[in-house]
C-alpha cells in the first residue's frame, strides 16, 4: 500500500466558541424604613418598569425581603447599582442594592 496520491484528509472546521459574558442579577433589598413609593419610583425610573410591574417588584421586596430587578452585564448591573444607592442616599433612605453571579 503506497501513497497514490489519494487525499482523504477531512478538513474540520473549528470555529472558536466565544463564550458569554456572565449576567449579573440586580438585588433590591428591603428594609424597616425606605418608604414603598420611593421603591416603586426606583424601579420606574432605574429599571423602565410600568407602575404596575414596580409595584409587584415592591410588594415581592417588601414580603420576602429581597427581590431580583432586573439581569445585566457586569458594568450594567454595576452601573444601575451604583445609580440606585446614590439616588437613595441623596433622598435619605437606607435602600440596598447589590448584584451577584447569575
């Protein structure tokens, strides 16, 4: 068996795989003294959420104690953190917000 020149080589093709960024969830924690309507304009004005759907986010934060807002990339999820805790510290009000690996 010699080599006739027959190329039966199989040309594979490899696409590198880029994998996705990691999401970050955006965590709003309750507490004893930010009143409820300061919560529901939070989730209005930082998130884009109907009043509707804010008051259903509030009313999760309220009875449970915590309650994801939204998913973001890591410099979103960073961004809207930080925006949330200055805009309640600027309004006198304890409000929490972090963010965690999803």
């Amino acid at each position: 068996m010699g080599d006739d020149g027959d190329d039966t080589s199989v040309v594979v093709d490899t696409r590198t795989k880029t994998k996705r960024p990691p999401l970050y969830k955006v965590l709003l924690l309750n507490d004893d003294y930010t009143p409820m309507e300061f919560v529901v304009a939070v989730l209005e004005r930082f998130f884009g959420m109907n009043h509707a759907q804010a008051f259903e986010i509030m009313l999760t934060v309220h009875k449970k104690g915590v309650a994801v807002v939204g998913v973001f990339s890591h410099e979103i999820a960073e961004t809207k953190v930080a925006q949330v805790m200055d805009f309640a510290r600027q309004h006198q009000h304890p409000l929490q917000c972090t963010m965690e690996k999803e």
